[in-house]
C-alpha cells in the first residue's frame, strides 16, 4: 500500500508535468509556490516584464543546508524573442552569461521577484533526469517508509516493554496511563517542531493545533478498538479497523487540521504560500501515517503469537 501510493505521488508529481526532455535532463513544469518554497534541486524561472522584457533567474539549491535564504543567478537578455524552452534548458547547462548573483535573499524577496510581472514560468529540473521512464523513479522514490514501518515496530516494542515494567513495579495500571499521555504529548512537540506542512512560512501554534486535531482522535480510536473489540478470533479484523483509522481517518484528519492552521498562519503572515499536494509534506505525512499503521500491526502480530504460543504450551 505504501510503495503504491508513493508511487502514484511520483508519477502523478513527475511523469505528468514533464514538459521538456533533451540531451539527458528530464525538466517539469512548477508553479509559483513550488517555486519559492524551501527545495534543493535547480530551477530556472522566467518573468516577463509589462515592457515585455524577459527577465530570467536561476536557483542551484540551497547552501550549506541553509533554508533561511537564497542566492539567484539573474540573467537578462537584449533580445526576447527565443522561445523560453531555449532559455530554461540553457539555464540548466549554465550556458547562459549570468551577469548578476543576488545573494541572501529571504522568503518574502524572493515572494515578491515571483510575483512581478505580467507573465512567470518555471521549470526545475528532475532528480533522475538521467534516465527517464518507470525505472527513473527507482533512486527518488521514498522507499524510506517501508523502513519506517519497522522503526514504529521496534519503538511501540520498546513502550510495550516499558509498560510491563512499570506494571510490575507499581501493580497498577496508573504509570502506564501516565507514561502514555507523555508520549503522546512528546509525539505532538516533536512534529511540531519538524514542521511538516505543505505552506511556508509556518507557525508552531498553527502546527501544535494541526498535530492535536490529527494524533488525539486517531489515538482514542485504537485504544476503543483494543479495549472494546479485540477478541483472538477477529484479530485480523481488528488489525483492518486499525489501519482504517490511521490512514482513512487520519488523512481526512490530516485535511481538516491543514485547513484550520493554514487560515491560522494565514491571518499571521502577510505573504504565505501553499503548495500543490503530490510530493510535498502532505504526501510525506501519508506515507508517515501508513508506516505507523505498519508498525502497529506487525506489533499486534508478535502481542498475537505470543499469547497463542503461551495458550498452546
């Protein structure tokens, strides 16, 4: 489920936007908020001016993994009258005479040098530009979540155990509830301060508001299915109703806390920017969902085998 979502996201992300390929390079077709949002990969963008005058920028990725701000190589050309796929694939060679580099430009520059003028295109250039078609997706693709899925296996492992601990300890089941409600406000802080959202800038409170409204409900869902309805002989109907809150219900959770802290961080911010959904943080946040729910079942499976080997023997 994961590796097919993923990479429909690729596909719908990369394939269909792909509007120039020539001598090796695969270049997509992005928009303006794609454009000026934090990213790694080169991008060419043309703006043309009300005088009709072209105006072309090139961005070779961050710096030093700094976020914070941009350097754009400015290039203008006397004559306007190639067509701009000259100007974009040139662009990528570096076979344009850039005259000018401006240097530490922050969000709100570079906002504003986007939205100038009377007419914008951008491209950016693919990360397997070198070799096109469904086997170009095999080194981009986030096969990472699969790997995930076992880290949420060993770390609910590691709670599991803890827990039983603390049940031994204390003879009650007050730690464990306790030990809960700290891992769940410590799981809220911490994506919190990731910042995985799909616009930019962002606030914490807006993403502390997102990250309740998406981790409470789905945790007070599993926690009905386990102590209401689990039984030996529907476990693999239980295990089905797990994944359907996390990843159903969590993605249309997901939803609604995007909606409700984007207008959060929009009423703040006096330029803001959201990006389209395929291969941006909403996506990422799907495949996140999807590698927990992984983890929770093939835990519940070894909890499973476990008690049936200890009826058995």
């Amino acid at each position: 489920m994961v590796v097919l979502f993923l990479f429909g996201a690729h596909y719908l992300r990369y394939q269909q936007n792909i509007v120039l390929e020539k001598d090796g390079y695969q270049i997509i077709k992005i928009d303006k908020s794609q454009t000026i949002l934090p990213h790694k990969e080169p991008i060419v963008f043309i703006i043309e001016t009300e005088s009709n005058e072209k105006e072309i920028y090139k961005f070779n990725g961050y710096e030093h993994e700094d976020f914070s701000v941009t350097n754009l190589y400015y290039y203008k050309p006397k004559q306007s009258n190639l067509d701009n796929d000259f100007y974009f694939i040139e662009g990528f060679k570096n076979n344009l005479p850039f005259d000018k580099k401006l240097e530490d430009l922050s969000f709100e520059q570079l906002y504003d040098i986007v939205n100038s003028g009377k007419h914008f295109e951008s491209r950016q250039l693919i990360q397997h530009n070198l070799e096109p078609g469904i086997f170009g997706y095999i080194d981009t693709m986030p096969l990472i979540f699969m790997a995930l899925g076992f880290v949420a296996l060993i770390i609910l492992k590691v709670v599991d155990v803890i827990k039983f601990l603390l049940n031994k300890v204390f003879k009650n089941k007050k730690a464990e509830v306790i030990l809960t409600m700290l891992l769940l406000i410590f799981f809220i802080f911490l994506l919190t301060n990731i910042r995985l959202a799909p616009w930019y800038p962002t606030s914490k409170i807006a993403l502390f508001i997102r990250n309740m409204i998406v981790i409470i409900p789905i945790f007070i869902g599993l926690r009905v299915v386990k102590n209401r309805f689990f039984k030996t002989d529907k476990f693999w109907k239980n295990q089905f109703i797990n994944f359907i809150i996390i990843f159903l219900c969590g993605y249309l959770l997901l939803c609604l806390g995007n909606h409700i802290a984007f207008l959060i961080d929009k009423s703040n911010f006096a330029k803001i920017s959201h990006k389209p959904f395929f291969c941006t943080h909403d996506s990422l946040a799907i495949g996140f969902l999807m590698a927990f729910a992984i983890g929770l079942i093939l835990n519940n499976l070894i909890n499973e085998l476990i008690v049936v080997r200890s009826i058995t023997e």
